[in-house]
C-alpha cells in the first residue's frame, strides 16, 4: 500500500473554469490527472490532496467535482487551500460527504491521520512575509499546524514519522530554514513536508530538497505534469 500526493486539481465541472491561463499544459487536466491516477492508485491506497480542490464558491456546488473524486479509487485525504472557498467546518463536510454517499474522503482540519505507519498533519499556511498584516494569519496557521501535530502524536503515538502536508510554501529562498513553520516541524522531529500553490513560472519559488532536516516536495498538479508523485511506497 501507497502514499500519492497531489495538489492543486482545480476542479470546475459545475461552473467550468479554464486553468490554462497558466500555460496550455492545462487544457483538459481532469483527463491527465484520471488517466494517470487510474494507472497508478490501487484501492488500499492513500492520495493526498494539499488543497485548491475545486473552484466552487458554496460547499452545494462541489458536488460533481467530489463525484470525479469519488470514482477514482483510493483513500484521500484532503487540506484546504486558498481557492477552496467552499471549505466549511468538519462537521458539515463530513455530513455533506455522508449524504451524497462519497467514500474514503477525509479532511484533514486541526486534525490528523495514520496511513502506512505515518502520521499524517498539517495546515494550510499562508504567504511568508514580514508584512504587518499578514503576522495574525501566519500566527493562526502555525498554531494549526501544532494542533495537528499534536493531535497525531496524542492518537498514533510519538514513535511514527510525520508527513505534513501544506499548501503554501512553508519557506522561502530568504528564510529558508529561519521560517516559523520550518522551525516548528524540526521541534516535532519531522522529516518530510509537501506543498503546492505554485503555478507556471513561480514554480521557480519553490524550494525542495533537504531544508534543516525536512524533505520538501512540491506537488502542485502542473508542476508533476498531472502524474500523482509517490510519497511512500
């Protein structure tokens, strides 16, 4: 059983939205990204979904992007970005994944989960900056992570490795491991982190590799050219 991961699917089958104002690699993606998904995931395994699931603007309105989802097979586990307006509290999107009768789709929100002997945990995040107004968010964010972190540890024990999945970049070419959210994985013994939110040109902002530690991988969806990166095998 395996670990994918993926981010940045972008759905719109409701109210359709072109994607390739960010290069024409995009013109039908949902069709990349299905072809290879069924060409890779078995049902015992897991996908990781860090965020910018579906343009939608209401929870209602997701639902044939969630049915898309749906008949893909494997367990997801999904992470909030900053276009998943939809995004309500847990208890309203597992009743809404209930009542529509969708399976294996869980949310990870100041929560976490054990897929393959690894904790699963993280947060959305935000832009790193050193503006004034953006310190509350980052503050809010970090303390999310922490929750989720903690919450792993309370339920599957201090002995497993944790992946944590983001969807803003945790760090920067400036802070590189001086970032906050770097400073706190290292506090938890984490060695791997994934992210996405990086489109076309600003792939080059991304920073992967070894950064005081931690593996970080970036997996928006152009980025891997819609093939899902395997993060566990």
């Amino acid at each position: 059983m395996s670990i994918y991961a993926i981010a940045d699917l972008h759905l719109s089958f409701s109210d359709p939205k072109p994607m390739d104002i960010f290069g024409d690699n995009w013109t039908n993606h949902e069709n990349k990204i299905r072809k290879n998904w069924m060409e890779k995931v078995k049902e015992e395994d897991t996908v990781l979904l860090p965020g910018d699931f579906s343009w939608a603007m209401e929870l209602s309105d997701t639902f044939k992007d969630f049915e898309y989802l749906n008949n893909l097979p494997g367990r997801k586990i999904m992470l909030k970005g900053n276009h998943d307006y939809w995004w309500n509290s847990l208890k309203k999107l597992n009743e809404f994944i209930e009542e529509n009768e969708f399976k294996n789709i869980n949310f990870l929100h100041n929560n976490a989960y054990e897929v393959e002997g690894h904790i699963i945990a993280g947060t959305r995040g935000w832009v790193i900056s050193n503006k004034e107004e953006d310190k509350p968010i980052l503050d809010r964010e970090l303390i999310r992570l922490e929750l989720s972190i903690n919450e792993g540890i309370k339920q599957f024990g201090e002995d497993k490795p944790i992946i944590i999945c983001m969807h803003y970049p945790p760090t920067n070419n400036i802070l590189m491991e001086n970032s906050e959210f770097i400073k706190l994985m290292q506090k938890y013994n984490v060695k791997e982190c994934i992210y996405g939110h990086l489109h076309g040109e600003s792939h080059t902002e991304g920073i992967q590799g070894n950064v005081g530690g931690i593996q970080l991988k970036l997996v928006s969806a152009d980025y891997l050219n819609f093939n899902l990166e395997k993060i566990v095998e």
